[in-house]
C-alpha cells in the first residue's frame, strides 16, 4: 500500500482502538473467562432482527455477530438498527470480505456504525465464500491477497490516514475525514496463511468451520503466533451445535456451502468427492442451501457438529470450551424466535458460559 507519505505501515504490536487499550486474553481455563453471543443471518425482516438482538442483550450475550450475505437484508442497515436498540453488545460484521463491498466503502460504513454505536464495533473482516459470491457472478483472482490488503487499508482508513493503493483493488487519495479512529479488527478464514494473518493483524480470530477436535489446538498457535510477534489476541469460536433433531436439519443448509469451500485435505479424510461437490455448487447456484442441504453427507455433520441429547452436548461443548479457553462462544440461531434465544442462553450457562458483565470489548 503506497500512501504518497500520509499512512504509516500498521505497527503489529498491541494498538489503542476508539473504545481504549487492547486487553490481553484471560487466562486460559480461568472460571468465567469465556463469554456467549449469538450469530444470525439477516433472513427476517429488521425489527425482527433488532428484537432478538435485544432478547439476547438482555439474557447475557456480550456479542451478536451479523452474516453478511449479499441477498439478505443489508449487513449495516440492519447493524444499524441494532446498535440503537442496544447499550451494551458488541457488533460484528460478520464475515465482510473485500470484493462484493469496495475496502473504502467498509471502511465507511464501519465508522458511521461505530459512531453510532461507539466502543462496541468489531470489523470483522475474511476473504468471503461461495456463498456470497456465487449470486454475485464473483470468482476473486487471489483472496487471501485481497484480504490481507483490505485489512491494511481498511485499518489505514479508520485511523484517519490518506490511503493510496494498487493491487487486488485499487483506492487513490481515500481519505475519512471523520474517521472514528481505529476498531479492533476480526480476522476469519481457515487457510494457513489467514492463520498467520490473524495471529499478525488480528484483535480477534473468528473460528468456525473448524472440527471440535481441532479447536483446541488451532487456538493455541493462533496465540503461539501472536506471542511471537509480541502480540495477544482474543478468541471468538462459532461451534456448530444442535441440541434437537431439527436443528440438525436447521445445519444442513450451512454445510452446504461450507463443504464446497472445504479445504482439500478434509473433503479427501471425510470421502467428499470432485462430483459431489459440483453437484452442491449446481444446486447452490439453481435453488440454494436448503435445496443443497439433502446433499451433505452424514459424515461431514459428525465431524464438525457437537449435536445429540442436551447434556451430552453441553458436556462435550464444555470440554471444547476448555481445551480452547475462547473469550467469546457465538451460537448460530437455528431458530428465529425469542424462545430460541432463551433457549440459547440457558444452554451458554450449562455450558458455564460468563453472562455479559460490561462491553466485551473493554
């Protein structure tokens, strides 16, 4: 990223964000260390929305995180509205990447959110997804390239820097005059080297798409990595749980997608073969997850799901939550509806889960 002499190289050491010092993660296992929030995609309309988001408020979460897909309702709208009718949650972008929304215009959107809802805004940022792309016509030429120069630039932009830049995208004199100053950044991805950027740039590391099993470990060099380059970063882990036989039906859809985005290495261990796969991108492409839902096999639900009977779900969530020591735990709605909510909530204490005792981000 050139500058013409006005933005400075993003130093990767602990940096001050618009809501104060980066604090370092509690200690791993540390009682009430770990927190709860919720993750929903804009599928309802607005107030729908805002009235969960306020349920979940109310019940303990620290976080809501909002998917940003490009055929549901608009990402900072709908944020927008739930910043007003909230005090105290942190919002996350959740996941926005550099190629269906211009870096610049995130940059933006992040700051006009953050001013509305100031010391609670996370740009969680990730190179984005079939999902997201496909009704777009979008096929990126190099997405993690993109994504770790939409980091900079984005992060550039929100300290109020004049921003120059040629790469994957291109930005000449940007300038937010009004910047906010910086946000802590989220980085999610599943690639090494989206590893290694978020143990870099990252404030936080969103997990997800990611085996129980593996959790533990994969959170343990993230922080590895960030102690080596004199860093702390903090740990949000989105398992996928399902507690009921329909919210095993309610995953199916979201692993659609994310079996076609599935790294080499897992589709070979879990037998998902060249043909099934095009034959989920044929079925995303025409009708959809839920149509491409009846496709996913078993055996990828069972290697990166925890679902059952209750109590062996919380106990098994439990000890993932142990091994990994994440600060914030999202859970998916399966359900839109403030019973599910409640439901959620009641599972987070099972779980052991801390209930929001000020912003998360403080």
């Amino acid at each position: 990223m050139s500058d013409g002499g006005h933005a400075e190289p993003t130093n990767n050491g602990p940096e001050r964000d618009a809501a104060g010092p980066v604090q370092p993660a509690p200690a791993p296992g540390r009682p009430g260390a770990s927190r709860w929030g919720i993750w929903l995609h804009a599928v309802r309309p607005v107030p729908e929305l805002v009235s969960l988001a306020a349920a979940a408020e109310r019940l303990g979460a620290a976080a809501l995180l909002l998917a940003d897909e490009g055929v549901d309702r608009d990402l900072y709208v709908t944020l927008t509205a739930i910043a007003v009718a909230t005090s105290q949650i942190a919002l996350f972008p959740a996941i926005t990447n550099p190629h269906s929304r211009h870096p610049v215009a995130t940059a933006a959107a992040l700051g006009s959110l953050a001013e509305v809802a100031p010391g609670r805004v996370v740009a969680g940022l990730g190179a984005g997804g079939t999902l997201v792309f496909g009704p777009m016509g979008i096929t990126p030429r190099r997405p993690y390239t993109a994504l770790a120069e939409a980091v900079d630039v984005i992060d550039a932009l929100l300290a109020g820097k004049t921003v120059t830049h040629s790469g994957e995208f291109t930005a000449s004199e940007a300038r937010l005059d009004w910047a906010p100053g910086r946000l802590p950044l989220a980085i999610a991805g599943r690639g090494p080297r989206v590893e290694r950027l978020s143990a870099q740039r990252g404030d936080w590391v969103i997990i997800s798409g990611k085996p129980a099993e593996e959790v533990g470990s994969y959170a343990r060099a993230i922080r590895e990595q960030a102690a080596r380059a004199g860093r702390t970063v903090r740990i949000a882990w989105n398992p996928m749980v399902g507690w009921e036989p329909r919210h095993v039906d309610a995953l199916r859809p979201h692993f659609s997608y994310m079996t076609v985005d599935m790294p080499d290495r897992w589709r070979e261990r879990l037998g998902v073969s060249g043909v099934l796969v095009g034959e989920l991108r044929a079925a995303l492409r025409s009708d959809g997850p839920d149509a491409a839902a009846r496709l996913v096999p078993d055996a990828v639900i069972d290697a990166f799901a925890i679902v059952g009977d209750r109590a062996d779900v919380a106990a098994r969530l439990a000890a993932a939550v142990a091994a990994a020591a994440p600060e914030l735990l999202v859970f998916g709605a399966h359900e839109y509806t403030l019973e599910h909510v409640s439901d959620v909530a009641a599972l987070a204490a099972e779980v052991g889960l801390a209930p929001a005792d000020g912003p998360v981000l403080r």
